[in-house]
C-alpha cells in the first residue's frame, strides 16, 4: 500500500513537474503546439531529413541571436550583426582565396573583423553616449558597405576547407547543427557562469545602481558588444560555408529575426531578462513557422503576414510580463513567455498570451491550407523565384501559374524575397518533401549551387529560369541572355542620341548575377560607341522608389545628361518620375524586362524604349521543361527566350 502510495505520489510530483516546466518556459510550450500542429496539417513534416532541415534553418539565426542576447540582457539592441556577419565572411573568403592568406589566419581575421565592429559599437555607445539604436543602425550601414566594397558587389568562392562547415557529419548530422549547440553552450555558460554574464543582468536590470556597487559598465558594454561581434562573426561563416561563398547581401535583415528570436525565447527589451536555452527556442519556433509554412504551401505573402503578427504578439507579451512585474529573483531564469513573472496573475497572462500566439500561427497556416498539398496524383513541382517584389518575377509565376493549371501540374510557388540562404532552405524543403520537379530562379547563380545539388542527388530534376546556377547540373536553363539584352540597350541609346552624347547608368542590386550581367552588357554595348560618355554609374536595387532618388541626386551634379540606361524598368520608371517633363524629350530613358507599367510608359513616350524578356513566356516554358525532365522526355540544355527591343513604334503589337 504505502508503495503505491510512493508511486501515486511520485506520478502526481512528475505531472506537476512537467505542467510547472511549460508553464514557467512558454516558449517551450509553444514550441511544442507548433510542431504538433504542423504535424498534423503536413505528413511531409515529421520526418527525419525535415526535421533537421528545420535545424539547418534555424541555425545562423540562433546563433546571430546569442550573442543579440548577451545585448538585450544588459537593456541594450544590436542591429548591426547582420551586416557584421556578412562582412566577416567576406574578409575571410576575400582573405583566404584572393589574398592568398592561409585559411587558418583567414578565420582569425573574420573572427577579429566581428569583435572590431563590437568594439566600436560598445564604444560609441559607453564613451560616445550615443544610444544602441543609433550606433549600431551606424555600424549595419558602415559593414554592409565595406563588404560590398571588399567583394566589389560580388559573391567570393569560400575555401574548401571552411565549406565544409556546411556539409554533414557521418551523412546525417548537418555541421551547422552541431555548430549552433556548441555555441549555445558557450553562450549558456557566459550568461551562467561568469562575471560578466552577471554584470550583463546587473546592468540590465538597472544601469545606475549597478554603477554605484562598483561595477565597471563602460568596459562591460566594450565587452558585451564585442561577443555580440564574435558571435555574429560565426553566424556569417556558417552561413557562407552552407553557400558556398562569401555574398556581400548576405544575411540582411537577419538582425530583427535575431531580435524576435531573443523576445520570443523570454528576454526583455527593458533587460535583466533572458537565457539562451530561450532564445534557441525562439529561433526553433521561427524556424519551424517559416518550414511549416512553406510545407503546407501557403502563400509566400501570407507568410510574412503570420511570422510578422507572431513577433508582434511576442513583443506584446513582453509588455504584459513586465507590467505583471518581474522579480529580482527571476532575473536570468525566465526562458519563455512565462519567464520572470511574479504570481499567478502573471503567468496566467503569459498563459494566454502564449495562446494567442500558438493560435495566430495555427490558423494562420490551415486558413490558407487549401492551397497546400494536393491529395491527387498530379505531379509536384516547386517553384523558388528570388523575389516576388518585383512585377518581372511576378510575371514569371502568372505564367508558370497559368502552364501548370493547364497540364494538372501542383505548384508551390516560393519568395525568396532576394535572400539566398532564405533560397536554400527553400530548395531543401521542396527536396525534403518529396517534390517531383523542381524550378528555381536563383537569387545567386553560386549561392543556389549546394541545394541543386543535393535535389539531384535525390534524383529530383531541377529546371532553372531567367539566371543559371553555377557548379551544379540543371536538367534544363531557360532564360534570356542578359548580356545580350544589355549590349541592345547601349545600342539603343547610343543610336537614339546619333552616338555621341552624355548619358548615365542606373545599376541593379549589387551582387546579385542579373546586375552583373546587365551591366556588362551595357559596357560590351558602350565600346562601339566611344561619343557616349558616361558619366555616372550608380545602384538603385531594381526598386523604384531608389531609382526615383538616385536619379534626383544625379540630375543634381549632372543637369546636361542626355540619356538613362536602367538595369530594369522599374528603376527606369523611378527615373522618369525624377526627370519629370525632361523624359522622353531631352533625356531619353531605355529599360529592361517588358514589364505592363513598363510598356505603359514605352506607350505615354516617357520610356523610349524597354528590352523585353517576356517573363511570362520564361515561367510557361519553365513548367513543360519541368514536366518534361520528370516524365524522361528530353528537354534542351539551354532554351533562350528571344529578348527584344520595344519601342512606341512595335509595343501595340508586343504581346509580352
């Protein structure tokens, strides 16, 4: 009898040791609903090779979002570890492979470069009195640059030896998992462990009287900033190893995922709060969101709408655990939404803040379900297209959209959003999930190459379009010649203006492989021309609103320019708006890609010519070569789409 007694006890001690454990670690409990939900929506979900893909994603996050918390601790923000992280392995590729520095110095310095960039974020921030925000704002500027400056816009192949980073271990433990563990440890241990993991909570919880006991915080900011450097200098390793290359845009934006990932795990933005078993959650229940999401393919716009409202929701939480108040006592043990609450009042908030979260990602993702997987026979194909914020690639997926609804092809369209690692794990999850047939418009014809790769090795054929992949076997490449397209348009200007004049050159966004190609065409172009004179070369990103403001700059130091070349036409159309009454009378304006506003303005006359590609007629032969490679037919290695020169004089007959 008492034995069983002893054992009812001991159950009812490990129930309560369990309730008490996800309630006191919301994160974990969320966590947890998460990959519940998920696997009930998607039977491609729970899977060994899916699971550590979510692992392989979470990743470079988690890490940047360790050191982040060693900064959010002691009531501080680093927007900067992105761009730190970017430009550490652009020292270390650039070092290594161009430089000739050996490989083992080549890791210190990108090592060193991230502990410089801490360093003088601490010091402007503990001896410049400049607040977090602006200061490392400064510093995400001034790194980013740098790395374009290092790389010259250009991706840098990444050292065998390093690469590996990005490989697996034994065929089945991926190293960036093992690499994240290993410094989620460092990091448990420095926040646990050590005097300065204890001034960072002390500083957090409150500067001032941390101060007046004597402790240094100058020299603690130096140094907590300085790990957040090193840390991120390791994210950016990891990060180029699993793409093979140093990318100068590397990792942009990856500060706010690191920043949610800290305030999802149970840090405070107000400080004295935070674990780092917290923020690998957080940066797990990202991880898991964005490839839940992409598995039950909802929409790629749907997507940053359900991610966004969750941080949200985080940081709203945040709120109400401080209000609830926060111990002393729980100062460094929160690791969750339910973390650092005093009484029941709080953890009940946190309780039902937790979920509203859960809730929010659950029918965030079954809302759109209907658009997931198929339960029909009908062939699988992934479509990965860099960006969606762009009409030319938005024209790509109509015409993809409108092929494969024709042949009774499933197709999962995927954004990028103009991110290659975002591209990677991507590709993975259509490999992962047992896509027939996969088609990618790679952010980074380099960058695309490892998860090509390994979609082939799971004999799934890959048909890329517009731009091809590097160091990787396609079953087919369809696209248009952008050098071609760009030698067309230096002609078109230069015999528009009777060859001799002054024009300028609106670039696309730096290290991506269309901007490259374009603008060399452009040069091929400008030799037969040597009257045109050029006399500013300048990026825009493809977007038009920089166009718009980059072109106002220019007429500033230039009013006599004659002529614009735009690496596409939405640049070109922001340039118009900049020339205002001069485009298509004094200046003439030539663009690239055929897009409807595009040929709208060729038909005002404000745009006096666009070199099409006919995005639509890319994505429609995409999708049969797709099919085509997946059914043994054989399809041609390269399928050009012919580019043309569309004027106010041929545009009423272009179809596009």
């Amino acid at each position: 009898m008492a034995t069983e007694t002893h054992l009812s006890t001991t159950g009812a001690s490990g129930v309560s040791g369990i309730r008490r454990l996800l309630l006191d670690n919301g994160a974990l409990s969320a966590l947890i609903v998460l990959v519940i939900a998920m696997s009930a929506l998607s039977g491609d979900f729970l899977t060994t090779d899916n699971l550590l893909n979510v692992g392989v994603q979470a990743a470079v996050t988690a890490i940047l979002a360790f050191g982040v918390t060693f900064v959010i601790v002691s009531a501080g923000i680093d927007l900067s570890v992105g761009s730190v992280a970017a430009l550490s392995a652009t020292v270390l590729a650039w070092s290594a492979t161009q430089q000739g520095v050996p490989v083992a110095i080549a890791v210190v310095l990108a090592v060193v470069t991230g502990v410089a960039a801490g360093l003088v974020n601490g010091f402007l921030i503990a001896y410049g009195k400049l607040p977090p925000f602006i200061a490392t704002l400064a510093m995400l500027s001034v790194a980013r640059g740098l790395s374009l400056v290092i790389s010259e816009g250009s991706p840098i192949a990444f050292p065998d030896s390093v690469s590996h980073l990005g490989d697996t271990l034994g065929g089945w433990l991926p190293v960036p998992v093992l690499v994240m563990v290993v410094m989620g440890l460092i990091a448990a241990f420095v926040l646990g462990r050590t005097y300065i993991g204890r001034s960072m909570y002390a500083i957090g919880g409150n500067e001032e009287a941390a101060r007046l006991s004597g402790l240094r915080v100058k020299r603690q900011k130096l140094a907590i900033y300085a790990l957040s450097g090193v840390f991120a200098a390791a994210a950016g390793v990891v990060l180029a190893s699993r793409l093979s290359s140093a990318q100068p845009q590397a990792a942009d934006g990856y500060e706010l995922d690191a920043i949610a990932a800290v305030v999802i795990g149970g840090a405070s933005l107000a400080g004295g709060t935070g674990k780092a078993s917290g923020t690998l959650i957080g940066a797990l229940i990202l991880a898991v969101l964005r490839n839940g999401l992409n598995l039950l393919s909802v929409s790629a716009f749907w997507q940053q709408v359900v991610i966004g409202v969750v941080i949200a929701l985080a940081v709203l939480l945040d709120t109400v655990r401080r209000k609830a108040g926060s111990s002393p006592g729980a100062a460094g043990a929160g690791g969750g939404f339910g973390g650092a609450l005093g009484g029941g009042k709080g953890k009940q908030a946190a309780t039902y803040g937790l979920a509203a979260v859960v809730t929010v990602a659950i029918v965030g993702a079954t809302s759109f379900l209907h658009g997931g997987t198929s339960a029909t026979a009908n062939p699988k194909v992934g479509l990965a297209l860099s960006t969606l914020n762009n009409p030319f690639f938005v024209q790509i997926q109509s015409g993809a959209k409108a092929e494969a609804k024709k042949l009774g092809v499933d197709l999962t369209v995927t954004d990028a959003q103009n991110d290659a690692s975002q591209q990677a794990n991507q590709l993975q999850n259509f490999t992962s999930s047992g896509f027939d047939s996969i088609i990618v418009n790679p952010v980074d014809s380099d960058a695309a190459s490892n998860s090509v790769n390994a979609a082939d090795q799971a004999k799934i054929p890959v048909v890329a379009v517009d731009r091809g992949v590097n160091k990787a076997a396609v079953a087919a490449l369809v696209a248009s010649d952008n050098v071609a397209g760009g030698v067309l348009a230096a002609r078109t200007v230069a015999e528009k203006l009777g060859g001799s004049g002054k024009i300028v050159i609106l670039q696309g966004q730096a290290g991506t492989s269309a901007a490259r190609e374009r603008a060399e065409g452009f040069a091929k172009g400008l030799k037969a021309y040597p009257g045109i004179q050029v006399l500013a070369q300048q990026p825009a990103d493809f977007d038009r609103t920089k166009g718009l403001d980059v072109m106002a700059n220019l007429l500033q130091a230039h009013p006599d320019v004659q002529g614009v070349i735009a690496a596409n036409d939405e640049m070109a159309l922001g340039a118009i708006k900049a020339l205002g009454a001069k485009a298509g009378t004094s200046v003439q304006v030539i663009g690239f890609d055929g897009t409807p506003d595009g040929l709208t303005a060729v038909k005002n006359g404000t745009l006096y010519a666009s070199v099409a590609q006919q995005p639509s007629e890319l994505g429609r032969i995409a999708v049969r070569n797709a099919l085509d490679a997946l059914q043994g037919k054989k399809v041609e290695e390269t399928v050009k789409v012919p580019v043309k020169v569309v004027t106010k004089g041929n545009v009423a007959g272009f179809s596009g």
